[in-house]
C-alpha cells in the first residue's frame, strides 16, 4: 500500500517488485506530484523488467452529479491521453493504455525505460 512503499522507501528499503498495481490514486494527486510519486516510489520500486499497472477516472462517466457533490474530497480526473503522458515523463514507457469495457477508468499498463 502507499503507507507502505512510502515507508520502505524512507528507510532505504525499496522492495524490487516484478509487477506494481495501483488503483485510484491518480483521482488524488495533482499532475506534478503524481510524476513525482511515479518517478520516485514506483520507479524505485520495480525490478529492471518490472511492470506498473494503474488506472484514473475519467470525468462525466455517468454518476449523477449529486453523487459527485456530495463527495467529502474533490477528484481529479485525468483522461486516458493525460494518465499516458504523466506516467512517461515519469521515467517509464508506455506498453498498453485502454478504457476498461464500462468506459469509467483508462488502464495502463507501463514498464522501466
């Protein structure tokens, strides 16, 4: 989890993982502290031929929007074309980038340059 590899990392103890999965963080993160999270923690995270799996929401994706103004904390949404760019000037490459079948969250899927 994010408390986690922020520890670990912290403490010069960054895990070499094969493959890193991370949902719903984009939908928090500013688009300049989102590269940086990437290019810090997740690059530091994965092995040399690891693999970083992520998804953001996109807006307007059909919630009613009461439902999105009631919520506690305001979402940042990133399209699939953003969610691309940020994670490659971020130090990784881009293998594969969709919108899942419901069309809610762009998926990518991205590896060490």
């Amino acid at each position: 989890d994010v408390l986690n590899l922020r520890e670990l990392v912290g403490q010069g103890k960054i895990p070499k993982s094969d493959v890193l999965v991370e949902i719903g963080l984009h939908e928090y993160r500013e688009e300049d502290d989102m590269r940086a999270w990437i290019n810090h923690y997740i690059n530091g995270a994965l092995s040399d031929h690891g693999v970083y799996i992520t998804s953001s929401m996109r807006s307007h994706w059909g919630l009613p929007s009461l439902t999105m103004d009631a919520a506690v904390w305001k979402l940042i949404y990133k399209d699939l074309k953003k969610t691309v760019n940020i994670i490659n000037e971020s130090g990784l490459s881009v293998i594969e980038s969709f919108y899942e079948p419901m069309g809610m969250h762009g998926i990518v899927v991205a590896k060490k340059k």
